[in-house]
C-alpha cells in the first residue's frame, strides 16, 4: 500500500468543530485505559479459578470447559488491546517529524488493525472452534480496483462485524471505512486506531446521521469499501417485532407486511445507505449475507452455544454502480428487495436449531 493509493486524509473522520474536541478525547482515552489495565489482572485471575472449578467436572464429563474457554478469550482480548495501543503509540512517536503525513498514518493504522484482528480471529478458531466460509471467495488484488464499494452487511451475533473488516483488510485487500455506533469508543485500541482511519461514530454529534455517512461516502477512493449495517443494530426476534411494530405505527403498512416475511433480518433502516450510494455514485454495492453467529444473541445463548456447533457461512454478491436505481423512492425499493434476497439466503443456511423469530 503506498501513499498515492490513499486519498486526502484530510476528509476522513468526523467534521471539525463537530466531534468531542481534544480535551473530552484525551479524558476518555485515559479513563478506558486505565479501566483495560485495570481488568487484565482480575480477568488473568478468574481464568485461573476456571480452570481449577470447571477441571473435576470438564475432565470426567468430556464437557465444553465453557468458562474457561470464555474467560481465556476475554484475557486473549485484553491482551490484543493493551498490544495494540502500545503498536499505535509506538507508530506515533516514529511519525512526529512527519506528523502532516496523514495518508501514511491511517496506512499505518489499517496494518496495525489487520494483525490485531487476525491474531483474535486465530484465537477465536481455537478457542470457539470458529470457522468461517465465504461464497463466493473474496477476490485479491481489490485495493486496485477502478471504482470503491458500499458493503452493506446483516448484523446478527456476536463478533460478526470484526469478521467482517478482518475479512476485507487480510483477504480481500480494501480498507474498510466504517460507520461504529458511539460505544464502540470504549475500546481503547479501537477508539486510537479507528481514530486515524476514515470512520464515522453513530449517533453522530451536530450533524444527521445520514449526512455523516454521505460525508464518508463522497471520500472513498479506490480500494476503499464503506461499510454500513442497514439494520442499525445485531438482530434479534425482539427487536424484529419491534420494527415491524414502529413501521406499522408510521403508517407504513406495505414495508411492514414485507418485513413480517423476513424471518431472519430486520427492516433495513434505508436513510445511511441511500445518503451513501448518492455521495458515491460510482462506487459498486456490495450485499453480505451470513448466519452461523446469529444465534448468539443473548448472554444465555453465548453460554448455551459455545464452543459453537456449526461454521460460520457468509455469501455476497455484488451490483455495479451502473445498475443501481435512480431516485431515492427506486433506491429504498431496491434495497428492501436486497435485504430479502438476503433474507432468502438465511432461510437456505441458518442452523434450524437456532431462533430467529
């Protein structure tokens, strides 16, 4: 990756004079920081008393070793984070006599992010037993494509989204700019490194939140993929029953019949996604179905499923810029009848164990 591939950072993240300023960021970096150091220890010790609880029974039942396996995951996690800012802080003190040099940081960054979050999916295959298979294979070399991409992607289960950009950094070659929901920040190593990174934090400040996705979107370039969850939040049969119920009570009787046959993804909420494929005209869409990770919805489902039963399958398709629709009202038609399509798919694949409705 070289500086010439990377457009002006200077558009990238949130609008000047819009975000929490320098002093709240640097108040809030400190705080989760300390909090992450803070539960390293406590999270060691509880693996430690694990594994001395759960190894009489484990042993004589064969059983899942689930609390050691959740707690071994957890430290692994703290672990990545805590490297990750120390990788991120080291990157910034070896820029400083290039501190103008934004393009080479966020290119920086995008590395720094794709090894963190290779080393927790390896942990995950085995400590969860993951496994993930995408259909049809992602295609190399997409970082020198002609024209950028919106990936539009079913929310549901836990960790679905960092399989996501870990998919698109390590496999397909795109930097993914993102649109995070604000809690996300929490995460230190996340926050520092999303940071340098084109990105956009939902709900936004100042702003609507379809012209800060339309903002990211007018930015992309070549080898860039913005990446958008329609559905606004992780799937779950309550909060399906929920936005069936609030299209119904806005009067939008038609979207809510079709949503009460999508058994398995909520009603997409259109806004973001029209206000980006208007700022990126040229840019192709890219739909992401999968299932494999939806049925843990719920700390008792992560507890019940774990280590998980079936392989994560994730397939895509994707429709050139040419064969978008023209006009808002064509638009959200065309992309409800995507989010079925996506629907369909499920139905074809999910774990019939699982509940999704």
């Amino acid at each position: 990756m070289t500086d010439a591939e990377i457009p002006d950072a200077g558009k990238w993240g949130e609008r000047p004079g819009r975000s929490a300023g320098p002093v709240l960021t640097g108040l809030r970096r400190t705080v989760t920081t300390a909090l992450l150091l803070a539960l390293v220890p406590v999270v060691a010790v509880l693996l430690v008393a694990a594994c001395v609880l759960c190894a009489p029974v484990s042993l004589a039942t064969r059983g899942p070793w689930r609390p050691v396996r959740i707690a071994a995951f957890a430290l692994l996690y703290l672990l990545v984070d805590l490297a990750g800012l120390v990788a991120a802080a080291g990157l910034w003190v070896r820029r400083l006599p290039g501190r103008r040099d934004r393009a080479r940081h966020a290119a920086d960054a995008f590395a720094l992010l794709e090894r963190l979050l290779r080393v927790l999916r390896r942990a995950g295959e085995r400590v969860f037993r993951l496994h993930v298979t995408v259909t049809p294979p992602p295609p190399e070399g997409c970082a020198h494509a002609a024209a950028p991409v919106l990936v539009l992607v079913r929310h549901a289960g836990v960790g679905d989204s960092f399989l996501l950009l870990q998919t698109l950094l390590s496999q397909a070659g795109l930097r993914p700019h993102t649109v995070l929901k604000r809690t996300l920040r929490a995460d230190p190593a996340l926050d520092v490194l999303v940071g340098r990174v084109p990105h956009c934090f939902l709900p936004a400040i100042g702003s609507r939140a379809e012209d800060a996705v339309g903002d990211l979107a007018a930015g992309l370039g070549a080898g860039d993929a913005l990446v958008i969850f329609p559905e606004g939040g992780n799937f779950t049969p309550r909060r399906r029953r929920r936005a069936i119920a609030s299209l119904r009570r806005r009067g939008l009787r038609r979207r809510a019949s079709r949503a009460q046959r999508m058994r398995h993804v909520l009603p997409p909420r259109d806004a973001g996604a029209l206000a980006a494929i208007a700022a990126a005209p040229t840019a192709d869409v890219v739909f992401v179905a999968h299932t494999g990770l939806d049925s843990l919805h719920s700390a008792r489902t992560v507890w019940a499923r774990l280590p998980l039963r079936e392989g994560v399958r994730a397939h895509w398709w994707r429709v050139p810029a040419g064969r978008v629709p023209r006009g808002e009202e064509a638009r959200s038609e065309w992309l409800l009848a995507q989010w079925e399509r996506v629907d369909r798919w499920i139905a074809g694949h999910a774990d019939p164990d699982a509940t999704h409705a």
